[in-house]
C-alpha cells in the first residue's frame, strides 16, 4: 500500500518535499524549474524534474549496491520519489 501524501514540508528551488500518513516516509517531488544568479531569472524545462528524479534514483541505486545505506525507498512516478 502506498502512503497518502499531504501537506508541504519544504520547498526549494529543485524539489518540493510532502508528508506522509506514514511519519518515516516523505515523497520528493523534482520540479521542472530552473533558476539562475541568485532566481534573478527564472524558467520552466519540460522534463527537467523526470530528468533529475532518474538521475537521483540512479545514484541513490548505486550508493546501495556498494553497500552504503541511503534513504531511498523507490520511484513513484515520473517525477517522484518515496524516501
């Protein structure tokens, strides 16, 4: 069973962290956002945050196969992860 993901932890400039009805689990969620000197200049990437998720599970995947914990749990979706 998947969490049910709620309100909004924390937001940067890259990801967008929820809450969980589970207390040890939050979904990240990578944006499509993309900032430049300092957000003076802003702007949007069409499959930036699919990107940088793939991007992220890759290392977070790696980093396990060496044995080295993470707090990866899995791809939710495009753009998701559950930690």
């Amino acid at each position: 069973m998947e969490p049910d993901f709620g309100e909004l932890l924390y937001e940067g400039k890259a990801k967008k962290i929820y809450s969980s009805t589970d207390e040890d689990k939050v979904l990240v969620h990578f944006k499509n956002d993309a900032t430049a000197f300092n957000a003076l200049k802003h702007s949007s990437f069409k499959g930036k945050g699919r990107l940088n998720c793939q991007i992220s599970s890759f290392l977070f995947e790696y980093l396990e196969e060496k044995k080295i914990p993470t707090h990866f749990l899995g791809i939710q979706d495009d753009s998701k992860i559950l930690a």
